[in-house]
C-alpha cells in the first residue's frame, strides 16, 4: 500500500496547485487499450474457448415474468403530520370515516419504519394481532373482533408478531357434489 | 416450516446508503422486507428494519416457501422505491449464492473495466442428488444471464425489465460453479467505451407450485469504459517560446474511483517515465460511475524551471484498480532563453 499513499499525497499536491510536485514512482504504465486491441482479444478468446457459454434463451424471460410489483403499488400507504409508512394491501382491517383521509401518501411526508408510526399514531390507529391461519384466510377474524369494529373509530392494521400483515378473503371450500338419485 | 436468517438481505440494504444512490444514511431511506407465503400469497412487511445486520422471518415459511423482497424508498417527492434484492425460500427449492470477482475492490458493487475480466461463483450445496424422489426443481437449478448498455446515462436510472436475456445455463452439481469473462458481452460498436451491466440470475426450475421457477439468487457487474483523453493547445513539435500558453485537458470516460493527472518531463514520450504534475491538470472521479471532466490549467511556466529548455513531453495518465494508463500524450520544444545580440559601450 506505499504505493497507493505516495500517490494519494503527491496527487492532493497537485490538487491543492502545488506546481513542480513529483510525480511518483508508480506501476508499469502502459497506454490505454483501443477498440482494435479488444476485438482482437476477444477473437482470440473465441478461439481458444475460454468464453463461457449458454444455451440460446428458450420462451419468455422468467427474470421479467416474476419480478416483484412495485412495493409501493402494492402497499396501502398510511400518512399524517408529515409522516408516512407502508402496510401490504390487505392489512387494514377497518378505516373509519374520522381517518379515511389519511390513506395515500401526502405531499411532502417522510417515511418511517411501520413502529415508528404506530408509536407516534397511537391515538388513531390500533395494531390487531391476527392468526397464522386468518392471515392466509383459512379461519375467519373472530365475531368478537369484527364486531368492535362497528364502534371503533381508530385504524385497524392487523398485524403478526407486530409486523404489519394482508388477510386474505376467507377461503370457502367446495360444496361437495350432490350425487344424483 | 422453516425460518430464515436474511443477513444478505439486510447486507445489501446496508449498501443502499453508498454512493450508488448518491446519498448518505439517515432519514433519507426506509428499509422494508416484503415476506410473501406460498402458495398462500400473504403479504407481511418486517418491523423496524436497520440499515445492517441480521433478523429472522417474524412468519414460518409454508412448506410452499417465501419470497422476500429487500426495498428501500427514498423520502423525496414524490417518494423514490429501489429493489436492492430478493431471494425464495422453500422446503424443496435449493438455495444459491452469486458472486463476481473484478480486479476492482470496490465493496458495494462489483464493478469493472471494458478491457478487464470477471468472474462469477455460483455456490449450492442443497441440490438433493442422492434423493431418487426428490422432484426435478430441487435436483438443478437455471443460470440465466442478461445484459445491458446504460446507453450515455450512468445507469442509476435504468429500466431493467429492458435488460436482454442472452443464454441460459444448468448446474446439476453442488459445490462452485464458475464463469469466467475475459472481456464484456455488453453490446457495443466501440468495444473500448461499452457501458453497462451483466445481471447472472439463478432460477429454481418450474414446478406445479411455481409454474415459472423462482429466482434464488442473482447479482451483476457493472462495466465502465476506457478512459481516453486529449491535450489542446499545444501541438506536436511545436517550439514554444517564454511562455507556456493556455491548454486544455479534456477527460471522457475517466472510471470510478480513479485518479488522472497531467505530468511533463524531459524528453521524448516514455512509457513509465516519471515527471513533474501540471498543477490544475488532475482529476479525481469520486462518482460511483465515470465521467467526463475538462480541464483548464494555466500559469504552470514554472514546472519547467527545474527541467530547462529543451524536448518536453506532456502526457495524461489515469491511475485505476487495473494499473496506470497513459491517455495521451504531446511533445513540444521549450526555448525561455531570451538571447541578446548587440554591443556594449561606453560613453565618456
């Protein structure tokens, strides 16, 4: 690394205009490769088959067809005094019509990690724990719960292990086929 | 059911306060790992991430497994989301890990030169090869590689879904797989100023629960191009007399993280040859992309006092990862020696 620190203090020589600073005893010095030197470089590498190689793409690009949607398209947006944070679509549970205009980014808002909102909203908004199995919609929310939110005039964002959370539409099995008499 | 640490994950969210976005730490960025269960599709967003370390999946992974996705979204406005990565997780999908080594030690993203080489290590060891019922997507995995041009932006904006799918590869082995590049593939007419990057993807292979596989891991490098330069006002051959006259130093393409300066010494042109800086006449490229710089030194007569009269060679070099390379170069003859011609006398 001597090399690398001479040449840091001989060049912040010259930056700071210092005219006549040396400059410094380096590594071999070549002059810069042209467009000719690497086309016959890569003529040569094709020849000697050093370049890996890949079967020709076959259908569509898989990279393009399971690409993550944009996160904040796919997320609720929660705003208020200048803060703002992401939830996944689905995770609120019960807007009222006192806060129904605090969903969707506001101009100028700064976002925050979801905790950091919750704490500082805890006046309108409540996090619901919810179920491993009500979050993927193979159990309902409870009556008990959904029932609060008649009177509820917080935000409801359910959430698992405090991390905000979608729950899916309650899966109803098929009805079983009727054999016919 | 499974958990998962998601250092890597959260290694690169540590990234995204580098230069890459041009912007520091702070409240500039909010970090957020998006969790998405299958086959369920539920959605979970990770509490109160850091910048760096390690946290572990607050949900189990169905046997179906997870995707998480680390993003980060920039508090301007209207606000700014980056995809910094994203691997899956399951049961029966093996893992893998990409990496690139350049001659560039620069830590965030690897990073290299048009002319220089490259490698890639694709690392498994979860491929179930002694299984007999293990389905076909835990037996091998894809290797699909994409490129492409930054065109004349410095790459911060592209859109990557245009990236052109080049080849696709198999590894059927566990242990490191390895390609080596001794030049880029990017597309270019000028092979000495492509600019771009090369994205190597691994793909589990399709099955009935991901009918188009899923991506397990994937990184690219980023190619810069050669610098080249030009020195105007100064011609080849040319005497010049008393004094130096007003140049430029006109820069293109000068790599991340370099350095380029303008040196003279005595002689003709010497590749090695160490001289005397041109104050005014260096550049540092502190970008974490190249640029274009030019250059106006003037007053700088008094670099060749210690030289004298006599041939002179002015030539621009930049020093990057890959060594020191002479850009370009002019030699001139310098006669300051003010001669008198005439007679003394004396009156009395």
């Amino acid at each position: 690394m001597k090399v690398s620190t001479l040449i840091f203090t001989a060049f912040s020589a010259v930056l700071a205009g210092q005219a006549g600073a040396q400059a410094p005893q380096q590594q071999v010095m070549r002059d810069a490769v042209t467009h000719e030197d690497l086309v016959a470089q890569a003529r040569k590498a094709a020849q000697e088959k050093i370049v890996p190689t890949f079967k020709p793409p076959v259908g569509e690009d898989r990279v393009a067809l399971t690409r993550p949607k944009s996160l904040l398209e796919s997320s609720d947006i929660i705003c208020f005094s200048g803060m703002a944070t992401l939830v996944p679509k689905g995770a609120i549970l019960h807007t009222p019509k006192g806060v129904a205009s605090r969903i969707g980014m506001q101009d100028g808002a700064r976002f925050v990690s979801w905790g950091d909102f919750l704490n500082a909203n805890r006046g309108w908004i409540v996090a619901s724990s919810v179920s491993r199995a009500q979050a993927e919609g193979q159990e309902a929310l409870s009556e008990a719960l959904v029932k609060t939110f008649e009177k509820e005039a917080r935000l409801v964002v359910a959430v698992f292990n405090e991390g905000p959370i979608s729950v899916l539409p309650v899966k109803t099995p098929a009805a079983p086929a009727t054999a016919p008499k | 059911m499974k958990t998962s640490p998601l250092s890597l994950l959260l290694l690169a969210a540590g990234s995204l306060s580098a230069p890459v976005f041009g912007q520091g730490t702070g409240t500039a960025f909010t970090n957020y790992i998006k969790q998405t269960q299958y086959p369920s599709g539920t959605v979970m967003y990770m509490r109160d991430l850091a910048a760096t370390g390690n946290k572990e999946s607050a949900l189990a992974i169905d046997p179906g497994g997870a995707r998480f996705e680390l993003w980060t979204v920039k508090n301007t406005n209207p606000p700014t989301e980056y995809r910094v990565g994203d691997t899956f997780v399951g049961t029966f999908i093996p893992t893998a890990a990409v990496s690139i080594e350049t001659e560039d030690p620069y830590q965030l993203i690897p990073r290299t030169r048009a002319d220089r080489w490259f490698k890639v290590n694709i690392f498994t060891n979860t491929l179930k090869l002694d299984d007999p019922n293990a389905p076909e997507a835990a037996q091998m995995m894809d290797v699909l590689h994409h490129v492409q041009s930054y065109g004349t932006t410095n790459g911060t904006t592209i859109n990557r879904d245009q990236a052109t799918l080049t080849g696709t590869n198999t590894i059927d082995q566990n242990g490191t797989t390895t390609y080596h590049y001794p030049l880029t593939t990017i597309p270019g007419g000028d092979r000495a100023k492509v600019k771009g990057e090369e994205r190597f993807t691994v793909f589990s292979l399709p099955d009935y629960q991901l009918p188009n596989g899923s991506p397990l891991d994937s990184r690219y490098v980023q190619i810069w191009p050669v610098a080249d330069a030009r020195i105007e006002g100064i011609t080849d051959g040319q005497l010049i007399r008393f004094k130096m006259p007003p140049i430029s130093i006109i820069l293109n393409d000068l790599y991340p993280g370099s350095s380029t300066y303008t040196q003279v010494y005595k002689g003709a042109p010497t590749l090695g040859k160490t001289g005397w800086y041109i104050p005014g006449g260096a550049w540092p490229n502190t970008k974490p992309f190249s640029v274009n710089e030019t250059l106006n030194p003037v007053d700088y007569d008094n670099v060749f006092d210690e030289g004298g009269d006599g041939l002179w060679t002015m030539e621009v070099v930049t020093s990057t990862p890959f060594g020191l390379d002479r850009l370009a170069y002019v030699t001139f003859h310098l006669d300051r020696t003010i001669e008198f011609n005439g007679s003394i006398t004396s009156q009395e």
